[in-house]
C-alpha cells in the first residue's frame, strides 16, 4: 500500500509565500528573467523556498541573480495603539 504524504495547510501553521527569482539567462547572461514562484511555506524559515532553490541550483542552468520575498507576515498592517498624551518638541 502507497503511504499518502501529508500536505501542508493553514491549520499547520503554513501560508501562501510567494518568491521573485531573477535568474540570468543561460544562452544570453547580460539578460535577466523573472520566475514567479508560489507555495504554502512556514514563515521566518521557509523550508519549501530553499527546497525549491536547491533544486534550481543543482537542476536548472540559469544562475539565479536576486530573489525577493513576500509573505502575510512580511506585509501586514501595523498594529495601532490609542495615545493617552501628547508630548510637544520644539
């Protein structure tokens, strides 16, 4: 019998990442290209990212220039607290 991996969800703590690659182009390396990469990941470590750029490092020609990162953790709206007083400067 096939053992089913479990997949990751919200309730595990795991929520959408989505990473910009900008990788160099094999034939032409003076020209970059962009990878949208989307995956549910668990935030500061990102274990599915650094899976997928292991793979992209061992597999793929392209070298990668810059990856840019965004997660709900990363843009969230600031917590907003009331203000009991008010201090002057001059």
């Amino acid at each position: 019998m096939a053992t089913l991996k479990k997949r990751p969800s919200w309730i595990d703590g795991y929520s959408l990442t989505t990473a910009e690659i900008l990788y160099h182009l094999p034939d032409y390396p003076h020209l970059l290209q962009t990878f949208i990469w989307q995956q549910l990941d668990l935030f500061p470590h990102l274990p599915e990212l650094k899976k997928f750029l292991a793979f992209w490092q061992t597999t793929l020609d392209g070298p990668v220039h810059s990856v840019t990162v965004m997660h709900r953790q990363l843009i969230k709206p600031a917590d907003l607290r009331t203000v009991s007083g008010e201090f002057l400067l001059h």
